[in-house]
C-alpha cells in the first residue's frame, strides 16, 4: 500500500497525526472573518507571544510562496494534517506583528484558497485556534482561553461566537 500512497502523492498516515484541539475539553466555536486580510488584522495584538502560524494546502502564486518560504520556521510541533490527497504545502510562521501585517496587505491581492486550505494557530505542542476548510466552518479556539478574549476576537471579525461544552466535541 506504501507504493500506492507514494505514486499518488498521499500524506503517509503517520504524518496524518499530530497535535488538534483539545475538543475533550469544553471549546469556543467563532464564526470566521470573510477573508484572511481580515483574520490577520484580527490577530495581531490578540495572540500569545511565540504563537506559530500554520498553514496547510492552498495554491500559492509564486509571490505568496517567496512570502512563506522567507519567514517559515521550522515545525516547532507537527500538526494533524487534514490533508489526505495530494501531499499540501505546508508552512510554519511566526505570528509577529510584522508577518500579520504583511500577511494582511498580500491578501488583499490575492484570493483565499491561494494561502491555505487549512489554518491553525500553535504556541508549543498546544493548538488554540483550529480552522478546518477556513470561510467554510467555524474556527475552533481552545476552551482555556478567556470568554473576554474570545469576545474580543468576534467583535474583531463582526461575527458570533459560542461555548462547546463537555461532551459536544465533533471528532
């Protein structure tokens, strides 16, 4: 079967582990921003120092490439792919006030499929935002972060937000 994932391009199903959201634990769902100019504007100022920008799948113009490629870091923990077919691009980046700001202004260029399919904010092997096929569901955020933090958050996107509780979780 290694022959098959390997002539078809398949993420290996090792590689398919990795850290996720804890969604044993109570979880805040947000709905997202329309577009990731927004999202980043959105996060600068809001995430923890030493949070790692993930992203995953997309279909980069060469610009948006040179872009990730120059201030990617190296996998500081492995995440969960949500990719099975084809192997995505995936790259890790600081989430500086100045890679926010960069991120946001190329964005405004560029249509949102082209950064990422996928999108998960980390700091260490702790995954606080979790953003599966991103526009199309809801964000999930760590429930260990503060209802104010949250709120703040969706008043940022123009959104809505609510409580996962014990037992609720979707994987």
């Amino acid at each position: 079967m290694r022959w098959i994932r390997k002539l078809l391009g398949a993420v290996p199903k090792e590689e398919m582990d990795g850290i996720r959201l804890d969604t044993k634990r109570p979880y805040w769902e947000v709905d997202g921003p329309r577009t990731f100019t927004e999202l980043f504007r959105a996060l600068e100022g809001w995430l923890p120092e030493g949070a790692v920008l993930y992203f995953e799948g997309g279909s980069p113009d060469p610009a948006i490439s040179a872009f990730m490629s120059e201030n990617a870091v190296q996998e500081q923990a492995h995440i969960a792919m949500g990719t099975i077919w084809p192997r995505p691009k995936v790259f890790h980046v600081p989430s500086t006030p100045i890679v926010l700001n960069k991120l946001a202004a190329m964005m405004e260029n560029h249509a949102e499929h082209e950064l990422a399919v996928h999108f998960h904010v980390y700091r260490g092997r702790t995954v606080l935002l979790e953003w599966h096929d991103v526009f199309l569901q809801p964000m999930l955020i760590s429930g260990e972060i503060p209802e104010e933090r949250i709120r703040l958050l969706a008043n940022r996107f123009g959104t809505q937000y609510k409580s996962v509780p014990l037992g609720s979780a979707l994987h």
